[in-house]
C-alpha cells in the first residue's frame, strides 16, 4: 500500500481518539456546525442550488447556449460553459462545481471538457467578495470592487490557461444545442436537498477538525516558527493558516491585524478568497467527483486562479488605491 494511505489512516485514528478523548469539546464544535450550516448556509445556499438545478431540468441552458459562443473562443469549451460560468460567479462555492457536475450528468459536456470549464467556474460570489470582506471587514466599496474584479479576471485568466488542457474531442457539435429535458420539480428538489446535506456534512465536520488543530496548537507553532524566520509578526501566518482551512475565519484574522499595511491586508485576503480554504474545496470536490476530478489537478488549476487574481489585485491596487 501507498505511504499516503497509512499517513491519512493515522490522521483519522488521531482525530477519532481526539473526539473519544473529549467528546463534549467536539459535540460542541460540531453543533456550531450545524448552526453555522443551518442559519447561514442553508438559506443562502440552498435556493441558488434548487433554481440553478431547475434551470438546467428546464433546458434553459441550450437557450444560453446557442446565443453566446465567447466562451468557445477563450477557453474552447461548448458554449453551454457561458451558463456555468455566470451562475459560478453570481452565486459562488460550491454552486459553480455543482452545475459543472450537472452539466455532465445531463450529457451535455464531455469528461473533458468537465474539467476545462472547472478551471474558471470555481468562484467565490459578490456577497461575500464585495458585501462581506470588503464593506463589512475592510469598510471600503473601493477594496470591495478590486477583489471582486481580481477573482473575476482572475478566473477568466485561468479559464484562457487550460484552454488546451487534454483536448481531445471536437466541440462543433455543440455550437447549436437542442437537446431535450426530462423535467421534474420532485427530482430537482430531491437532488439538491442531497446537495445541500453534503454541504453540510463538510462544514460540520470540518468545524471538529478545526477544533482540533486548535487545540494541538499546530498551527500556532508553525506560525510562531515563520514569524521568527522572515521577522514578521506571527498573527500574519496565523491568519493565512487558518484562511487555508476556512475563508471568512482567515480574511476575518488579516482585516483585523494592526500590523499590517492596507497593501498587503487586500492581497493576502485575495489569495485566501481565491484559494477557496480546504473546507470549500472539498464541499466543490464532492460534486466534481461525478466527473473524476483527480485532485491534483484541482488543487493546480486553483493556484493558478490564486496567481492570476494576485497579479490583477496588486495592478489594481496600484492603479485604485
């Protein structure tokens, strides 16, 4: 066997015994889960997954489809891709990996190009970019619209990179879509119940494993071990660390450091937003498994979407701020 297996059993082992060690610990982060998921997740998540699911039941999409065809120039995917692409950047993760998933489940898009249109529909949406990081964490509409338009171009950007990605089929035949749809309001709101549960499943357990690292102080140790390393103040990788894990908790930690120039605050929060934080990744992972999304190139395509929002950030703010 894989020395991956043995080392991710034993992280498992190590977070069962955490959780037999002190369970009213992490019945309580796990509640917090739940409460998170139920009052913030649910409500915003759910209808934007419920419509878009409709949507594409409805055939919608070959309405999309055979109007705009940008998307077929710039990434050389089907047009259809227009579609995952607005829905992505309107309504954020992990609803932007859902109709990719959907998408392929109806036949409309290739394994392939699954993949390719993957690369700039793992988005973060306007409420938390604009609303909540930046009127809400750094008070400024300005610093709002630049991380806004630095995700956006970014992804965009990304999209252009792989636009070669493994191409194998021909996309011709997707220029005029008139495919038809078996619609059923019982099957869209049964599939994204199911959706919004994974969702769920992931933000409660990732609270416990949050937990945990807390309490082992890893983070805060390396953290401790890089301030010393380049002198800086070691809240900086704390933040970034706890950003990795989970975004608003990370952006939450940076907008709130006296240490930190108004420069540098605005392009560690946009790497953290744009990277997306583990606990996203695998709520988006979830859906783009029905396409066999390996996770090395997951995890690839979304450094370079990281990359290119940092250089259209740090443009931006030279140019804005």
């Amino acid at each position: 066997m894989r020395k991956s297996y043995y080392f991710v059993s034993f992280l498992i082992f190590l977070i069962i015994l955490a959780i037999v060690i002190s369970p009213k610990t992490y019945i309580e982060a796990f509640s917090n889960g739940m409460l998170v998921w139920a009052t913030i997740l649910l409500p915003t998540i759910f209808p934007l997954i419920f419509f878009t699911k409709l949507l594409t039941d409805l055939g919608v999409v070959n309405t999309i489809a055979n109007k705009f065809t940008l998307t077929q120039k710039l990434f050389k995917t089907p047009p259809i891709s227009a579609y995952a692409f607005m829905i992505s950047i309107m309504s954020g993760y992990p609803v932007g990996a859902k109709v990719v998933s959907d998408l392929y489940e109806r036949k409309l898009i290739t394994k392939n190009e699954a993949y390719k249109i993957s690369t700039f529909t793992s988005n973060s949406g306007p409420m938390f970019i604009y609303g909540s990081v930046g009127i809400g964490m750094f008070f400024s509409r300005t610093i709002g619209l630049i991380l806004l338009f630095s995700h956006i171009i970014g992804a965009v950007l990304n999209g252009i990179l792989y636009r070669n990605y493994n191409q194998k089929t021909s996309i011709s035949s997707y220029n005029k879509l008139t495919l038809t749809h078996k619609f059923s309001l019982g099957e869209s709101m049964a599939d994204s119940v199911l959706s919004i549960l994974i969702i769920g499943g992931f933000v409660c357990i990732f609270f416990v494993v949050i937990e945990i690292v807390n309490n082992i102080g890893l983070f805060s140790v390396l953290a401790s071990f890089l301030g010393a390393v380049f002198n800086l103040d070691t809240e900086i990788f704390l933040g970034v660390f706890n950003g990795i894990l989970e975004i608003t908790h990370g952006c939450l930690d940076i907008t709130t450091l006296g240490s930190l120039d108004i420069f540098s605050s605005v392009l560690i929060c946009c790497g953290i937003i744009t990277f997306g934080g583990i606990a996203t990744m695998l709520q988006a992972f979830a859906f783009l498994q029905k396409i066999e999304m390996k996770i090395g190139f997951f995890l690839l395509q979304k450094t370079t979407h990281t990359l290119f929002s940092l250089l259209v950030c740090t443009i931006l703010l030279l140019i804005f701020l």
